[in-house]
C-alpha cells in the first residue's frame, strides 16, 4: 500500500526579503517530522514581485535553493515551492522540487499571469513535469496555471496528485477553492493548493485557503482563512486506485496533443 505524507505551509510572506522568509519557514517546520513532501507557496522567498532585477535569485548560486537543500536534508523529506529565478538572463518563475539528497528539479510556469503583468517580466515554461515519490505521481503547477484545465488534464491516469503552489489575493478566493475541487474532480486525482495570506508589498491581501482536496472533491485539510497554518495530511494510493477502477471516466476523456 503507498501512501505520501505531505506537509502544507501557509506563511505571511516577508516582502522582497529572502533571509527572512529563510528564518519564518525554520520556525514553521521545526515541529514537522515523518513527512514525504514540504509545500511552500509560490514566489516563497520574495512575494509575487515583479522587481526581478533586484529580486531574482541566480539559479547558479541561489541562496535560497541552497536552503531548500539544506531544509530537505534535514526534514528527510522532499521541499517544493517556486522562487522569482534569473536563468541564463531571462527570468522565469520557477517551482523547485528538492529531494533530501540534494537532487533538484525543476518547472517553470507556464500561464503567466498577465493582470498583474507577469508576462512583461517572466519567460513562460513550455514543459509539463511530473514527479514521483514513494510510488506516487506527481504533477507541479503554479497559482495561475490552476485556470487552465488542458494544461493539467490528467490523460490516461499519468498522475495521482497535482501540487499547486500560488500567491493567489483573496478578492478571488471563491475562484481558487473552486479550481482546486474542479482539477480533483475532473482528473480523479489529489490535488494539494497552497497559497500565502497576508498582504504584499502592493497592498494585495491574501486569504491563504490552502487545502488538501481528495478525488471525491472533498477537502481533507481546509483552515480558516486569513491563518498562517502548517497541516500534514496522507494521501491513499490503494483507495484513489480502487475508485479509478470503479468508476473508469478517464477512459472516456478526449484525446488531444499539447502545443505550445
């Protein structure tokens, strides 16, 4: 039987300051212990800035990917979460995946968000990337890709749990709970949201509403809003593998190729 224990951490963001959200998630996981998989928001070190000459990170030498590494070695367990990264001279907004080992991964998002002016800054990723831990599939997306459902469909089971990590305000928080039973159900899956709360250097207010969402749509973990919060919760492979096998939609989704 394969079950992932995953660890969601909702944090009020210290804005355009990376040591210091380095020094809030110490203190969020000192108590964290037995789990598989970390998620942290997205932009976890910065915010959702827009700054990126000032505030993105290299990716040859970035200190806070070098404290992923050091975070997951001693958690003994795998960290994700995206950060605003300078690669090659364009910028990108990059979702890590970190094993306690010290092996990295990485996606790069793919649907920039352009109310906000994302695509004026960030170059867009052209790759989907899918994980796996302990036996279990896992898809990366980040906060705006959570719109758009061909981007994430689920095509012959390829996944059984979709992470997306977000900074997404709470004028739109019935949209992002919403999205996230939506992409369960739709795709028979898991899906684990994590968004911060708080408010940003723009004054944008955050309500958090991080959830664990199981395959029925229904919520596992889901907090209060406005809280900064640090939850585990496990996900079944054995019972979302019987349910796939009951009830066989998938097998009647169309079939469609990806282009850019």
């Amino acid at each position: 039987m394969s079950e992932l224990v995953v660890t969601l951490v909702q944090a009020d963001l210290r804005w355009e300051a990376p040591q210091a959200n380095h020094q809030l998630f110490d203190r969020l996981l000192e108590g964290v212990s037995g789990s598989d998989l970390v998620v942290l928001p997205e932009m976890f070190a910065t915010g959702f800035t827009m700054q990126v000459e000032e505030a993105a990170e290299p990716a040859e030498g970035s200190d806070t990917l070098a404290w992923m590494k050091r975070k997951a070695s001693e958690l003994g367990a795998v960290i994700t979460g995206s950060l605003s990264i300078n690669s090659g001279g364009h910028y990108v907004n990059r979702m890590y995946w970190v094993t306690p080992e010290g092996e990295v991964s990485y996606y790069d998002k793919r649907h920039l968000f352009r109310m906000g002016e994302e695509a004026n800054h960030y170059s867009a990723g052209d790759q989907r990337v899918i994980k796996e831990l302990k036996g279990v599939r896992v898809l990366l997306s980040v906060c705006y890709d959570l719109r758009f459902p061909v981007w994430l469909r689920n095509r012959a089971n390829e996944y059984d749990l979709l992470v997306c990590v977000a900074n997404w305000p709470s004028s739109r928080r019935k949209v992002w709970r919403t999205l996230l039973q939506a992409r369960a159900l739709e795709n028979q899956s898991y899906v684990v949201g994590v968004n911060r709360c708080g408010k940003d250097g723009n004054e944008l207010h955050y309500s958090g509403d991080s959830m664990l969402v199981d395959y029925l749509g229904e919520t596992l973990i889901d907090e209060p809003e406005n809280v900064p919060f640090v939850r585990t919760g496990v996900i079944g492979l054995e019972s979302l593998n019987r349910f796939r096998e009951k009830f066989p939609a998938w097998k009647d989704a169309d079939d469609f190729t990806l282009t850019r």
